[in-house]
C-alpha cells in the first residue's frame, strides 16, 4: 500500500458505505457535497456505489468538506487502499514535544486551582499539582486505577458523586457535553459505549437529552459545578481549550480543561482547603 496509488485488492465497497455514513452524519446531500467540494456529483456517485476510487486528494478534499475527524480520514483512506496521512503516535510522542511543553507551562501556571489534560475519551493524561489535591479532599485518587476517567469519577457513587451538589443537573450537563465537545461532533463507538457506562451508574437521568431548567437558580452566564465540603457548597466553572491547526490525531483530540472558583467565597475556602493539606502533607 502507498500514498499514491490505491491497493487494487481493498474493497472498494466499505469505502463507499463510510462516505455515505459521514454525508448522512452531517445531512449533506450529495449534490451539496459536489458544490463544496468541487468534486462531480457523478463521481460521487460512483464512489459510494463502489464502482469507482477517488485519488488521494480527492478523497482527502470530500473529508474535510465534511469535516471528518483526522482518526477517521486515516479509516477512509485505509478502505480506499491508501496509506494513512495522519500520524496517530500516542500523545506523549516525541512529535508531540512542543505541544506538551506548552500544556505543562498551562496547567502549571493555573496553580492553585485545577488544571486537567484529557484525551477524546476523558481520560487524565496530565495535571497540575492542584488537581490531585483538591479531589484528595473528597477521594483517595490513589485507589482508582489508571488512567483515570473524569466521567467515571464524576458518575462513580464510590468516586465523587456523593459530594457533587444539584447531582441531576451535574449528570444531564457532563452528558450533553460528551455530545458537545466530542470529536467532529459525532460519537464514535468508544464514545458511545463510554456513555452507556456512564448510564449504567445508578439514578442517572435517562431524559438527559431534553431540555430542562437547571434546578437551582444562578445569574451567572454559565451553570457552575458544586462540591461540598465540610457542608460548605464550593462552585466552580470550566474553562475548555483545544489544540489550534493541529496535523495528528493526538493533537486534535486533547482537551484541556481549567477549573475557576464561580465566586469569592468559593476562592476563599478552596484557597483555606489546599493550604490545610500542605500543612498534613
């Protein structure tokens, strides 16, 4: 297989079932398609019928049109007999050197409070020092295994649900996020069998997906988060940052995300809680 010519022994025919999935994914006709992409709707036509292969840079220029995710233009490229164009070395990958170093001076700088670096899967891949320590107020992060999933810390009644305030509008917010904020905005099967993981903890609300009022009323532009501690309700809000232009699946798929005290009461027990830890340390 290579960058030019397509394998004459792939079948051509899944090729074009994944372009159809992704003009059905993103409600692109293929006439609509043709005009964005600059590409016959003849041709593809043909593609999706299996009677013909795009070159490279065709197929390429009908992936980005639709905005297909670097991990599944690589698949695309793969049903169409070429080789992958984007690399998809892990995130911790000498490649990956100049970003990683940029994420550390972040969450460094954003001391005391939390800083997380996340996969496309919310999966911890990095933290600030303030992380760890804040969620050792309420768990012992040292019992769960690695690596750790924010979901399944947030869901998990032996992980921090019990200390999480307003529960339901916790549950609906994070899950209509996982939407939000996937990749491409299209759920993969990883993601979606994370969410039934998710589902499966119990008293999480399965109407999540319709619209409701959140519980409590607050005049801030965003919905805070709730933990309590000492029966004291500390309130944050996140801030979520993605890699600009990336070119490698790694880079496209970190997530890295602040956490800010909603108010300053909340930045005056926060700042008190950490201190106390230090001085047990």
């Amino acid at each position: 297989m290579n960058a030019t010519r397509p394998d004459p022994n792939m079948p051509h025919g899944e090729l074009g079932k994944l372009l159809r999935y992704w003009r059905d994914v993103r409600g692109v006709s293929q006439l609509d398609l043709s005009f964005d992409a600059g590409v016959s709707q003849r041709q593809i036509s043909f593609i999706e019928s299996g009677r013909s292969v795009p070159g490279r840079d065709t197929l390429l220029a009908l992936a980005q049109t639709l905005e297909v995710p670097m991990r599944e233009r690589n698949a695309l490229l793969l049903a169409a007999g070429y080789a992958p164009v984007y690399s998809e070395a892990p995130w911790n990958a000498q490649e990956m050197s100049s970003v990683i170093r940029a994420l550390e001076r972040v969450v460094r700088q954003h001391e005391p409070f939390p800083a997380i670096v996340m996969d496309r899967y919310w999966n911890v891949l990095m933290t600030n020092d303030a992380a760890p320590r804040f969620f050792n107020q309420f768990i012992d992060l040292d019992s769960r295994e690695a690596p750790r999933n924010m979901l399944h810390l947030m869901f998990d009644p032996q992980g921090m649900r019990p200390y999480v305030a307003d529960w339901d509008d916790v549950a609906r917010s994070l899950l209509q996020r996982v939407y939000r904020e996937s990749v491409g905005h299209v759920l993969d099967d990883r993601t979606t069998h994370l969410l039934d993981e998710l589902l499966a903890y119990p008293d999480v609300p399965h109407d999540w997906k319709s619209h409701r009022e959140p519980s409590t009323a607050t005049t801030m532009p965003v919905i805070p988060m709730g933990f309590i501690s000492d029966g004291v309700v500390l309130r944050y809000f996140s801030m979520v940052t993605t890699v600009g232009a990336p070119q490698n699946v790694a880079a496209q798929e970190l997530r890295l995300e602040c956490m800010f005290p909603a108010d300053d009461e909340t930045e005056t027990h926060h700042n008190a809680l950490l201190a106390a830890h230090s001085k047990r340390r």
